[in-house]
C-alpha cells in the first residue's frame, strides 16, 4: 500500500509534488466538486488515468521528474 494513497492517490500526488499536506488538497477538490456541481468528480477520474504510477517510467511523456 503506497502512502498517502486514498482513492487512486491523485489528491495523494499532487500534495506531495506541490509540498502541500494531501488533506487540504483534499478538502478543496471536495469544495471545487460541490460548488461546481460534481466538475471535480471528472476531472479526478481523468487525473487518475492520466497521471503516471510513482515510480512508473516517464520516459517519452515528457514529463520531468520532481
């Protein structure tokens, strides 16, 4: 079990690149999903298809590492 991960680990990994604590990133992906009446549900499910495993090879994404 990875640390940090809850629900395909997106709010998990987006705390942890940006040095901020998952749990606010948490708190304001709910806030964003309410207010924006349930936008934020899809865009966590795309962020948890687009954004690579930790430790996954990122070579040929361009995507550089943290």
């Amino acid at each position: 079990m990875k640390e940090g991960k809850l629900l395909g680990g997106v709010c998990g990994g987006i705390g942890k690149y940006f040095e901020i604590d998952p749990v606010i990133i948490r708190i304001l992906w709910v806030v964003l999903t309410l207010l924006s009446v349930g936008i934020g549900v899809i865009v966590y499910i795309a962020a948890w298809i687009l954004v690579p495993e930790e430790g996954q090879d990122n070579e040929g994404t361009g995507i550089a590492p943290p």
